[in-house]
C-alpha cells in the first residue's frame, strides 16, 4: 500500500471523521462524480454503503458477543470490557449515522456535500478501494488461512 498516497488523500479530504470515513467519503464522492460515465458506478456505490453498514453491524455484533464470554468467564476486567465495547459501539453509530445521512442524501443534494472533485482520480481511487479491502477480516487474516 502506498502510504503516502492515502496520507496525502487524508489531508485533502477534511472533516473530522476517523480516517475510516473519509476515505469512504472519498470513494463515493468519486463514484457519484463519474455516474454519468458508467452506470454501474451507481450499484457500486449502492454495493459499498449496504456493505460497509454490514460491516459495522458485524463488528458491534462481535463486541457484544466477546463481552459476554468475556464476562462468563472473568469478573475482574469487566470494567475495563466495558468501556472498550463502549467506544466500539460509540464508532459504530457514528459509522451508521454517516452511511445513513450518505443513503437519505439524493444525489442532486450530494453534490452540495462533496469535497473537491478533483481530489480522488482513478487510481486513487483504486487504492482507497484496496486499502479499505485490505481493513476487512479476511484481507487480514488471509495468512492464517493459507497456513492451514
């Protein structure tokens, strides 16, 4: 992954959301702008909000679980578990709040909201894309799956 690139994509995309979601902002703001190019562009931005929702879902899912067994097992660090889910579930909603005001935008009033377009190009594109996928848990854990 080039650093650099997506230090450099940070600083021109400002707003006070976690590095996460500016990216993302990113992305879809560089997908909204080519719609009129590539009509498929329309069902990939579709694709990576209903996805990315998902993703947060999953992830408070399995705070919540690990909690729990967490707390079945140990009392003694349950104060410590707790805040932990907590600021997990706090990045959570900001996450879903952020992906619902993206959904309940139209795209005519989107594009008041948009940074710079020319911000992202293609190949920036491209590389949110892979370093977002590389954030996923598979990408992540691809090791322990080609040792096995």
């Amino acid at each position: 992954m080039d650093q650099g690139s997506i230090a450099r994509i940070l600083k021109q995309v400002s707003g006070g959301e976690d590095e996460i979601q500016q990216l993302q902002k990113a992305l879809l703001d560089y997908l909204d702008d080519n719609t009129e190019t590539d009509a498929s562009l329309v069902f990939s931005r579709k694709f990576y909000i209903a996805q990315w929702f998902r993703d947060t879902t999953m992830e408070t899912e399995k705070a919540i679980k690990s909690q729990k067994d967490e707390d079945s097992s140990e009392g003694t660090h349950h104060a410590k578990d707790v805040e932990t889910t907590g600021q997990i579930m706090h990045r959570a909603e900001s996450r879903k709040a952020f992906l619902r005001s993206i959904i309940k935008t139209a795209p005519s009033q989107f594009s008041t909201l948009k940074i710079n377009s020319d911000t992202v190009d293609y190949e920036d594109a491209c590389l949110i894309v892979r370093y977002l996928a590389s954030m996923r848990p598979f990408a992540q854990s691809f090791d322990i799956y080609l040792t096995q």
